[in-house]
C-alpha cells in the first residue's frame, strides 16, 4: 500500500471517530436538562465539527477521497451509547 493511501485510510479513520462524537454528543445534548451543561457540550461538539473540516481538507489535499459514512461504529453510536444524564 502506497503512503497516500495509507496516510487517507488513517485521516478517515479519525474522521470517522470525530462523527462518531459529533452524533454522542448530539445524543447527549438532546438528554441534557441543565442548560450551562448543554451549552458546553454544544461547544465541545463545535470544535470537533472543526475538526471534520480540517481533517477532510488534508484528505482532500493530498488526493484523497473522504469517507463521510458513520459506518457500523457510528450506527452504534448514532442508537445511544447507554450513558444516563
């Protein structure tokens, strides 16, 4: 495997990790009652829908495709992941 296909695979997979927060956080953000705790947590959510955006870009820059589907993983995450607020 070449390194810009290696280095794409990897970048995806953090892509994928930073939707997979993004959606907990949507779960946790719809569960939440305190709205200081819910104002933090949309920030949070924030800086790491800033994250997708940088890590498609560097995919994009060095001729990469991104792979913007939640796969399994985030079809877990996208069900609940079982915290209690």
């Amino acid at each position: 495997m070449d390194n810009k296909v290696e280095l794409t695979k990897s970048l995806n997979e953090l892509l994928q990790g930073e939707y997979m927060t993004i959606e907990n956080f949507n779960n946790f953000i719809s569960k939440v009652e305190d709205e200081s705790v819910k104002t933090t947590f949309q920030d949070i959510q924030n800086q790491h829908r800033k994250n997708t955006e940088i890590l498609a870009s560097y995919i994009q820059n060095i001729g990469g495709r991104t792979d913007e589907n939640l796969g399994i993983k985030g079809k877990m995450g996208d069900n609940g992941i079982g915290f209690k607020l």
